[in-house]
C-alpha cells in the first residue's frame, strides 16, 4: 500500500499543500474548523505524521531530556513520574538518563540530549559534578536548563528543590519533644548542599532546645542500609550513649532499626528513630518508621511546570531565575511514637 502523503490529504480536501502542513503543526494562522477537517481527513486516510521531518520544519522536537544521578533509589523514580505525567499531557515525551553518580556519565548524558535537539533539560547532578562546562554548554545553545533537588547555584537557573534545612530542623526537633536527649545525626560522605542542610537543621535544632552538639554523635558515610548498622554497631562498641536516631536517608535509618533491635534494643521505648524521604517501605517495616516527605512527585510536577511556563520566553536566561522551594513534611510512624 502507498504511503499517504500531505499531498494526498491537501487533494481530498481541495486546499493547499502548505494549508495542510500548517494545520497539522496547529498553526495560529489556520481556524479551528480548517485544522478538524484536516486532522479527520488524515486520520480516515491513515496518515502517519513524520516527526523528524516535523521537527526540522519547527525547530521543536517536544522531547524532554531528564537526567538523575540514579533510578535505584525510590526518590529520583517518583520524581520523574511526576515530570512525565505533566509533560505527558501537554504534548511532550522525555529522555531518561541515569548518571550513576558519574560527572563522564552525565556529560555523555548532556551531549546525548543536545545532539538529540531536546526542547529542554532537567536534572539533578552527581556528587562528582564540581565541574560543569557540560551544563554551561547548554546555556550557550540557549537550550532550557533546569535543576530539581540537586543544583549548582552558580549557573543561576530555573530549580526546584526541598527545604533540606527546615526538614533536618523538624526531625532532630520531632526527637526532642519525645523526650530524646542524645540524638545521633547519621549523615553522608558525600559533600552535597542538601546533606550539609539537613546537618544544620539538626544542629541548630539542638541549639534551640539547649541540647550540646557532640561531633562522637555525627556519623558520614555511604548512604546505605549497611551504613546504618554499621553506625549502631560502633555506638555499642565505644559505649556511645544515645537515645535516638536522625538518619539522613530511610534506608540508613532501616538499617540502624534493624541493628538495634537484633542487639536487643526496643525501638522506640529505649532508642528512637527517623529517616528521611518518605520511601515507600517505610511504612511496611515493623516498626513502621517516622520520616521527612519530600513531596517527590510535586517536586517533578513542579519542575515539569516550571519549563511549561519558562519555555514560552524565548529569551529564557534573561530573567532572574525562578526558584521554587518546597515545604518538607513530617511523616510520624511507630518508630518515634513512645
């Protein structure tokens, strides 16, 4: 069978060949009922719209490159669920790209985006990315930029992220007022603005409440499930005393559950705990654990938004960039409920 063209469908309707095209690429010099009787015309023909070709006419290809630095961890899945069904519905596909922690692995993402003529970028970036000609290349090719939980202030763009402060605040001060004296604060290795946030939030908390800062309470390593054991392995060891617990992310705090209670510690009677994140095992662990929502998938439907709007300037970095801040929630399970 022969393909339909525009052609065919420009002869079925008696009007033009650019009327068609115009129409088809919804045009605002087209009416309405012109565009209808066109898009019916090609449906009942069978005509498949070349999207390459289409693109290369607009300039616009409504494909969305999103990169994260992993898609193991819930957090940067939901994220991007919330970026899709946004994008989704008004008329735009996304690339996904995972960095893996890897600032070779995210610049090969970049360039993969920018020679695929992406209409836009949103990202998150690697705890490696200290240098970033890859992203300043994409301001040079006026290509939209914008960055979700993970930024780099010094690019000055579009971002929508939590407030790690306040979140950090909330959970060291949810401990407090449970009666929780030493609060052990198990943080990360990795030097990220939201993990030195969410540190400063539990210090500031402790000074508030006149509680004394001790650095034998403050753990840094690899946010994992093994950390977390590990952490309270070393409490027990060097007969650290402590009545609570504020990991820095959920799994670390799972894994801190796991090890008190295989020691013989009730949690939270004799030692509390929270995490951070809201992942979704968190409440299908016995106990159940209290934590800090992030509100992961309006951080992606904000972002995704954000470009909607911003995207619309043609003179996109022009303006002061917009930044959204979204407020951390706190989530009170049994592991915090004595």
């Amino acid at each position: 069978m022969q393909k339909v063209t525009i052609h065919d469908i420009a002869r079925e309707l008696n009007i033009t060949f650019s009327t068609v095209a115009r129409a088809l690429n919804d045009h605002p010099a087209i009416s309405v009922t012109t565009k209808e009787a066109v898009r019916e015309t090609a449906k009942r023909l069978g005509y498949r719209q070349n999207k390459v070709a289409s693109s290369l006419r607009s300039g616009r290809t409504n494909i969305i490159g999103v990169v994260v630095p992993s898609l193991d961890v819930s957090f940067f899945s939901s994220v991007v669920h919330g970026i899709e069904r946004v994008m989704h519905e008004n008329g735009y596909s996304i690339l996904l790209y995972q960095s893996n922690e890897s600032l070779k692995q995210e610049t090969k993402g970049i360039a993969t985006f920018l020679a695929s003529r992406v209409d836009g970028i949103i990202a998150s970036v690697t705890a490696e990315t200290f240098q970033y000609e890859h992203y300043t290349e994409i301001k040079k090719r006026n290509v939209p930029l914008l960055f979700f939980d993970r930024t780099l202030d010094e690019l000055q763009v579009p971002s929508v992220t939590i407030n790690d402060y306040k979140g950090g605040f909330m959970a060291t001060e949810h401990l407090i007022r449970k009666g929780y004296k030493r609060i052990v604060h198990i943080s990360s290795e990795r030097n990220l603005p939201i993990f030195s946030e969410r540190l400063r939030g539990y210090t500031d908390a402790l000074a508030y409440y006149d509680l004394p800062f001790d650095e034998n309470l403050v753990f840094r390593g690899n946010i994992s499930m093994e950390y977390g054991k590990t952490c309270v392995d070393a409490l027990l060891e060097k007969q650290v005393q402590f009545d609570a617990i504020f990991a820095l992310e959920d799994y670390m705090a799972m894994g801190a559950i796991h090890q008190l209670l295989a020691h013989g510690i009730t949690v939270p009677d004799q030692v509390g705990v929270i995490g951070f994140a809201n992942e979704a095992f968190g409440a299908y662990i016995t106990p159940t654990l209290s934590t800090i929502d992030q509100q992961t998938v309006k951080m992606g439907e904000e972002v995704a938004n954000l470009f909607l709007k911003l995207s619309k300037n043609k003179k996109f970095y022009e303006a002061e960039p917009e930044r959204v801040v979204l407020e951390p929630l706190l989530m009170i399970r049994q592991s915090t409920a004595r």
